[in-house]
C-alpha cells in the first residue's frame, strides 16, 4: 500500500514540475535581459583602441621557440561589420596586419579566427565578420638586431562605411618583444 501512494505522490510531483517549466522564449529573453556587455580586460602591456563601432585589443606574446604570438581582440559595437581576413575575394578593405619592414619580423603562416568568420549572401557572398573575434598570428623575428618599427591594422568598418588604419609600434630590445601607441 506504502508503496503505491509513494508512487502516486512522485507522479503527481512530476506531472506538477512539468506544468510549471517556462517555455524556451521566455528563458532566451530572460538569458538577453541580464546579458551585459563585454568588459575588455587588458593588462598594461596591452594595447586598447576604442571606436564607437568597436574595440580592439593587441597583446604579444613569447611561445617556447623563438616565434612570438600576437592577439588581436575586436569587439564590435552597433551592428558594426568588416570583411574577414580569410576572404579569398579582392578587397581593399580586408582585415590586414601589416609591418613597415617586413625584412625584421614577418607573419609567419595564416592568421587564425575565432569563431570562424560565416558567407553573408545578402552581402555579395563575402566573408564577413559580425561578432567579437579573437585573431591569432604567429610572428618571426627576422634579425638579431634590436630595432622598433611601425605596425598597422586596416580593414573597412561597416556600416559606417570608412576604412580604419590603426598603427602601433612593435619594438625588439635585448631579445624582448614589446607592443605600444604610435606616438607614445
């Protein structure tokens, strides 16, 4: 008899807790109503540029040989968008790391993009990237030498439509890779 009214009891409990679970919509839009926005955190060797249609944040790092790794953090802001690195497409306004003497530090293999950037069809089937990305790029030192030379990102921000030139300066003292502002 115990039995029996113990499992009535955890049907009756069960059948209950099913009756009073939220539908999906309603946990989604909970989950969207306590999101806050990205915090950028950065240490004080990193360099934070701010835009009103993103952030971006450029780390450097030792890996155990002698290649460095540089990060690039891009947050972006207001439904802002530019075009991957990894379009095979021509365009001028690709997503571009670049060095003014290519003869002391090179990019050594591809750049990798987290998450991968997605085809946007409605935007003449181009690669673009809608959402925070981390961009990772394996660096040579070419020379022996201490030197400190220019550095710039480029692509062209959507949709405000303009292309941004973001330069920093990458320098290489007693065997140290160090990252700063142009002009600092």
């Amino acid at each position: 008899m115990n039995k029996y009214l113990i499992l009535g009891l955890l049907q009756i409990l069960f059948i209950f807790n099913l009756e009073n679970v939220p539908d999906q919509e309603v946990i989604i839009a909970k989950a969207t109503e306590n999101t806050k926005p990205a915090v950028i955190t950065s240490f004080t060797d990193d360099l934070v540029f701010d835009d009103e249609l993103y952030s971006i944040l450029l780390r450097v790092d030792k890996q155990k040989n002698d290649d460095y790794q540089m990060s690039i953090e891009v947050f972006l802001k207001n439904n802002a968008y530019f075009v991957s690195p990894n379009e095979r497409g021509d365009f001028s306004g690709k997503f571009t790391l670049a060095f003014s003497e290519p003869e002391k530090i090179i990019a050594k293999g591809a750049i990798l993009e987290t998450p991968l950037s997605k085809v946007d069809y409605a935007h003449g089937s181009a690669m673009l990237v809608r959402e925070n990305t981390s961009y990772k790029q394996t660096l040579a030192i070419v020379t022996k030498d201490d030197f400190e030379i220019n550095g710039f990102l480029r692509f062209t921000i959507e949709p405000r439509c303009t292309l941004e030139k973001i330069p920093f300066v990458i320098s290489y003292n007693n065997g140290k890779l160090t990252l700063k502002k142009k002009g600092s």
